[in-house]
C-alpha cells in the first residue's frame, strides 16, 4: 500500500468514526423508545397505507393521503416488521443520513479531526434549545427526518459549486415532505440567483436541466399537498383557519410563541452576526455558502412575523398563507450556520495558539457532556416514550421518586388497557378514547373517533375533524376530558360515531363508579376487584 493510499484510509476511517460517534449522541440524546413525537401519527398512516385492514374505520387514517412518497419508500415496512420496529429502523436510516451530512460538511470546512462532529452536535444543541417554532430535525422517524437528510446533503453539494446534485437532491427532499424539502430549495435559488448575478453570469443548460428533473421529482410530494386543498373556497378558508389559529398556531402563529422561544432564537440570531464578525480571519469563500442561506431564511421568518401582525388573525389570506410554516427553515439553516461559524473560530483560535486537539477536544466534550447529560437525567426522571411524555397525565407527587414511579405506573396502565383492547375486541372496533393522549392507535392498533393529535390534511376531513373534536369533547365548565361528558352525551356519540368502546381515566372514586347504574355502559377491564387507571368500557346500548 503506498502513502497515498495509506492516507485515504486513515482520512475516511477518521470521517466514519465521526459518523458513528455523531449518531451516538442522536440515539443517546433521543434514543427513548419508540413512538417519539409523530411516530404514532406518521407510521400508524403509512401501516394503513399498505394495509387497509389495520384500523380499517379510523377517521384519521381514512383520510387523505399527503405524504405517499414517504408511504411507498418506507410504508411497506409496516408489513415486514411491528411498529416500534420500524420506528427504530427508520431512526437509524434518518440518522446516519444526516450524521453523514453533518460531518462531511464539518470536514469541508474545516478540514480536521473533530470538525463534523463539533459542528453536527453544535447544531442538535442549537436546534433544540434555539428553536422558535418547535421545528426538530432529530428526533423520531417520519417523512421530514429523510428529508433533512437529502437537504444537508443539498447544502453539502453546494460548497463544491456542484449544484447539478444540489438540485436533484433537494427534489429528493421536496417530494419526501413539500415543505421541509420546498423552503430550503427557494433559500437555495435565492443564493444561487445572486451568485450568479454578482458574478455576471447565467446558469448553464445542463444545471437549468437538472433544476428541473430535480423539480419534476418534486411534484411526488407537491401534488398530493396540492389536492389536499381541492375542495369548495368557503371550505378551504375555513380549513387554513382551523389548521392555523386551531390546532398549529404553536408552530405558525408568532403572537402565540412564548417569550422564552423568542429571545432564545434572537440571541441566536445575534450569535450569528457576531461569529461571523468573529471568523473574519479564518473565513473562505466556501463559509459565506452555508451562512448565505440561513440569511434568506431569517428573511423569510420576518415575513412570516409581518405576514401576522399587518394581516391580522381575522384575514383569510394571513391564514392562506401562514399554512406554509414560515418559521421552520430558520429553525434549522440559522443554527446550522452558526454551528459552522462557531467551527470556524474554534478551529481557527486553536491552530494559531497552537492547542489544537486540546481545545477542540474540550470544548466538544463540553458541549456533548452537558447536552447528554441534560438528556439522560430527563430520561431517568421520565423514560416514557415522548409521544406518551407530551399528551398522557403525570404524577403530581411531591417527591422526585414517588412522582416517577407513580407516573410509570399510570403509563403501565394506559399501555395495558390498548393491550386488552387489541387482544379482546374486533379488527373494525371503533373506540372513544380520552383526550389527553395521541398512541391509542399505536398499542391498539384500533380506530379511534377522533384524536386531537391526528388532524387530516384535506380540507373537507379537516372541517370534519373539528366538528367531531367539538360533539366528543366539548367544554362543560371551561374544561374538556370525557369525564365531563354527560353519559346521555357519551351514548348519543357512540351511536353517531359507531364506537364499541370506550377507554376512560379512573383517578377519581366517582369516576370509578360512574356507570353503576347505567345499563348502557358494561365495564370490561380492568376484571372485578382488580385497580387501573384506565378502564375499558363496552357500549351495549339501550
């Protein structure tokens, strides 16, 4: 083996070990077992996808299809292996996917030891504790993950001035999800354009080419967003207020953002400034590409801030418009850029003082240490599944121990009452299930009435899905859960809606003994004598 050759290897051993290490402290930092945030969501629709058997009358899952792309690619796993299998599988192929991205545009940059891996865990970092409307790019697994992993390589491509690939990956990334993909191709051809005409030029035939094949690509996930919308006007501006000002305004909606998010994401934003004032020194042009974009998306998020505050929340064209999420691609390029920025003043301030691996090697542990550290003690306190974390009741016990315990106990619970209902009632059963909760599907593999979590994208299904939300959990003193439904109401809706079932909360004594003497309601779990906070409720009718 020559010297040259010998060198290759080492160099790509060194990137694949940063690669492992970066996908390490994903799984660490987000390893809780499946379903994550919109697993259920996400995997429950695309198991339907491919096997209308599985929940064959669920509102949610029957309805339109926005995502077939991610559908066809990975639905099909859905028949090979059980959910939280697939979960993992799809985790690791998202994973690996951006690590890859990450450390290879760390390496471009920086050309040393530690670059992608520095850079990559500065972005999970900023990315999570910077965000300003909750976007994530690590986490579970569904169509935007993959797409993020098509875009960074998007990004990747771009440093080399190879935008021929830029192009077909980002339809990649576009036709996986139309957004995540879609926001960051318009950042992407507002920096070229100007690239272009700073130097005086045009772009050649075969990019213009491959800037359409990569559109035409595109149109798998634009398409179906497009019929999404295809219904009566009236319809359709009633559905973008509901998906705006109803179920997402946490995500589309800046007036509804705590003040928290806002100042961390603005002392990102002046981060940004003042690393790039930082990195004079040590900057290429190659640096300027990855912060260029991150620019055009801070432009597009003040758009999206006037967008709000001129329309006002009454303008059926503030809510047309805000159903684009204007405020995820900042949440992802600005701290991609400043992760890159940041690199570029650590590496640079290490190589003239000449501590090298010393300093990098501190800060990274640094970083790594306190982030994974934060995430195992989360863990430890609460190792629940996120998709249960975020929607399912927790203890309010005062001591730490007792609260955690008691809180794992009421999950057993709920995890145990969709088990008896997956093992003991029909494949086509419909059950009304409580509020607070969004993986009734997932243990059950049952249809449910309506779910807050699962809003259908089509306009029509969407208007459907409030008017459901409203008859089964409607506010009776100010407060919704099904336990302040009337059992005149409850009986009413099981036979407008076609439930067999109901899964109910048991934390009180009179909860526990609410259909005494109502015959229309038999109770089927937990047995006689036994204790659950989660009973099963069979409706029998009049």
């Amino acid at each position: 083996m020559d010297a040259k050759t010998q060198k290759q290897g080492i160099k790509w051993a060194d990137y694949l070990l940063e690669v492992f290490l970066l996908i390490l402290v994903f799984a660490v930092s987000h390893g809780n077992p499946p379903p994550d945030a919109n697993e259920a969501h996400y995997l429950a629709k695309a198991k339907h996808y491919w096997n209308p058997g599985f929940a064959p009358y669920d509102f949610f899952l029957s309805s339109a299809d926005a995502h077939l792309a991610f559908y066809w690619l990975f639905g099909w796993l859905t028949l090979l292996f059980e959910l939280p299998v697939v979960a993992w599988i799809g985790r690791i192929l998202s994973w690996a996917l951006l690590a890859t991205a990450l450390v290879s545009i760390g390496r471009k940059l920086h050309r040393d030891r530690l670059s992608g891996l520095l850079l990559g865990s500065l972005f999970v970092v900023l990315n999570e504790y910077c965000h300003l409307a909750g976007e994530w790019v690590i986490g579970g697994f569904e169509a935007k993950t993959i797409a993020y992993g098509f875009a960074f390589w998007a990004i990747r491509t771009t440093l080399d001035q190879k935008w021929n690939k830029t192009w077909l990956l980002l339809g990649a990334a576009s036709s996986l999800h139309v957004l995540a993909g879609g926001w960051i191709v318009l950042c992407l051809i507002a920096c070229r354009g100007l690239q272009l005409l700073k130097n005086k030029d045009k772009p050649g035939r075969t990019e213009v080419w491959y800037l359409l094949l990569g559109g035409s690509i595109s149109l798998c996930g634009l398409i179906p967003g497009l019929m999404l919308s295809s219904a009566a006007p009236n319809v359709v501006a009633e559905a973008n207020y509901l998906y705006v000002h109803v179920r997402l305004p946490h995500h589309l909606v800046i007036t509804t953002f705590s003040s928290e998010r806002i100042v961390m994401f603005l002392t990102m934003v002046i981060g940004l400034a003042l690393a790039w004032k930082l990195s004079w020194r040590w900057r290429e042009r190659s640096h300027g590409d990855m912060v260029y974009p991150a620019v055009v998306s801070l432009v597009v998020v003040v758009a999206g801030v006037l967008i709000t505050l001129i329309l006002g929340n009454e303008s059926p064209l503030q809510h047309r418009l805000l159903r684009f999420y204007f405020y995820r691609t900042g949440d992802v390029l600005i701290p991609l850029a400043v992760s890159s920025l940041v690199c570029i003043v650590v590496f640079g301030v290490s190589g003239e003082t000449g501590s090298t691996i010393r300093l990098r090697g501190s800060i990274l542990l640094l970083i790594i240490g306190l982030y994974v550290g934060d995430a195992l003690t989360e863990r430890y306190w609460d190792p629940r599944p996120r998709g249960d974390i975020l929607a399912l009741p927790h203890s309010r016990k005062l001591d730490p121990q007792a609260r955690k315990e008691n809180t794992l106990r009421i999950h057993r619970h709920w995890k145990w009452a969709c088990l008896w209902i997956k093992n003991n009632s029909p494949a086509d059963a419909i059950v009304m299930t409580p509020l607070r909760q969004q993986t009734f599907k997932w243990y059950s593999e049952r249809a449910e009435v309506v779910s807050r979590k699962d809003m259908p994208q089509d306009a029509v299904s969407l208007l459907e899905w409030y008017e459901r939300r409203k008859t089964v959990y409607p506010f009776v003193d100010g407060k919704r859960s099904l336990s302040y439904v009337s059992n005149d109401q409850l009986a009413e809706n099981c036979r407008q809606y076609g439930a067999g079932y109901l899964v109910l909360t048991q934390f009180s004594d009179e909860s526990r003994n609410r259909f005494a003497d109502d015959q229309r309601f038999s109770r089927v779990y937990p047995p006689a004598g036994k204790f659950s906070y989660y009973a099963v409720f069979k409706f029998v009718g009049d």
